[in-house]
C-alpha cells in the first residue's frame, strides 16, 4: 500500500494497518506516520499529488498542497493533511503521492473512496412495506431518508401490525436501553421469521437479555444479528460502517448463506 524510494537519508513513510476510507466529494484529513530513522533532524517541503488509480496507470487528478515537516532524530510522527477528493460512482481507489519539493517522491498513500448513497444497497432486498426501523433517537431515520430507503417507522406505526421481513433497531442511548419486554419482542418476531439487526451502543448492558456476540438464530430462515459498537462507529461519516450495517442485514435475512447453524425455536 505504501511505498518508499531510498535513494539517500530522508524519512520513512510507515504503512497503514488497513486502508482509509472515506465518502467522496469532500476534502478529508489523510493521516500520514514518518519516521526519522537518521541521527539528524529532517525538514521537508512536503508536497501531495493525488491520482486515480486504474489497473497498470494513474489518472492525475488534483495539484499538490505544501506544508513543511520537520522530524527530529529517531521520531515518528503523524502528520494529517486535508486532500480533496472528488465525487465517486462506486468504490474508487485514489493514491497520494508524498513528494519533497515536488520532486523526490517520498512514498504514497492508497485511500479508498465511497459514493455517498452506499445505503442505497439496502433497496436490492427492502422496500418500505417490510423493512421495519425502530430508532427513537433518530441515529438512523435520518441517514435512510438522506438516501432514500424507504421504511416503516416502528415507534409511530406500532409492531404489532408490521409483517414484513426485516427489522433495524437501534442504537439507543441510555434514556432508551433495551428493556426485558423489548428482548421478548425481538424473540418473538425472530420466531416467526422476521429477520433483525440489533445494532448496540457501548453503554448498554446485557444481564438477562440477548448475549453480545454476532449472531443468535432464531428461525431457520432468518437471524438476530447483534452488532457491536465498534462496527458501526460513526454510522453517517464512515463508510465501513454502512458496509457492515448493510452486511449485517444481509446475514439476518440469509443466515444459511454465511454458515450459520441452525439452533431449533425455543418455547
């Protein structure tokens, strides 16, 4: 992902753990870790060059922004730098060059970036009649309308008369944690085939409720999935984040697809 020329002392770009990803359209700050392996202080004219990468070529795609760098002896440091990237189709891979004094090419970034209607998947095994939002606290109505995803609110139209297949509940804060009498409602739509995505906020406690792992199944055609807070941190800025909530209904609605055992209904 990363890359370094050595042609003589000058600091090393260190790798990034996984790619960064983010929505188009948008300037982002793009973190950067160098390190000073030499015993003298470094200072750089750092410039960008940012490109779209396409199989075996880069397509240039904006001018440098410059900054000055200096990292003493021995240190690392993490530098952010604001890049403008532009709007995307689908998921479009983007490299940054670091070069100094628009010359010497210091090593490059891949950045991953998103259109901004990722949701818009969620249309490909939803429509509005069965797909059920249970959101008092608005983390996710907003973010489904700003993309069109049409849903039946839950906490004006009631349970009770919903039939349809799929049900996103939550996050709540804590005014709203999940009670014992909303853990026996899930169950019980989960029995009779209604797949559910729970997502969990990290202030929430489970004693006596459903146990915090991925998924508990319910039915032999649909699952609970239970997501944890990490995996949808920043749900409206982060595109992984939709990826794995739209992941998540995919393995509700298709439990025998990803492997999942079949755990017989309880009484």
């Amino acid at each position: 992902m990363l890359t370094c020329g050595v042609a003589h002392a000058q600091l090393d770009l260190l790798p990034d753990k996984q790619p960064q990803m983010f929505f188009g359209g948008n300037a982002h700050l793009i973190s950067a870790i160098w390190n000073n392996p030499s015993s003298h202080t470094m200072k750089v004219r750092l410039q960008t060059r940012l490109s779209q990468a396409a199989s075996t070529v880069t397509a240039p795609v904006s001018g440098a922004v410059l900054k000055e760098l200096t990292v003493f002896p021995g240190q690392t440091v993490v530098e952010n730098t604001l890049v403008e990237f532009p709007p995307v189709r689908s998921k479009t891979a983007f490299v940054i060059q670091w070069l100094e004094d628009s010359s010497r090419v210091l090593g490059t970034t891949t950045v991953l970036i998103y259109p901004t209607n990722l949701l818009h998947a969620l249309q490909a095994f939803v429509v509005e009649t069965n797909f059920g939002v249970l959101d008092p606290d608005d983390k996710l109505r907003s973010l489904l309308d700003s993309q069109g995803v049409p849903f039946v609110d839950l906490a004006e139209a009631g349970w009770d008369k919903f039939a349809g297949k799929l049900v996103l509940i939550g996050p709540f804060q804590p005014a709203w944690q999940a009670t014992n009498a909303l853990t026996k409602k899930i169950q019980n739509v989960a029995k009779n085939g209604m797949a559910v995505v729970w997502l969990r906020t990290a202030a929430q406690e489970s004693p006596g409720m459903l146990p915090e792992v991925l998924s508990v199944q319910i039915h032999s055609n649909a699952a609970i999935i239970v997501a944890q807070p990490d995996s949808i941190a920043d749900l409206a800025d982060n595109p992984q984040s939709q990826l794995n909530l739209i992941r998540f209904c995919e393995m509700a609605l298709d439990p025998k697809r990803f492997g999942f055992p079949h755990f017989d209904d309880q009484p």
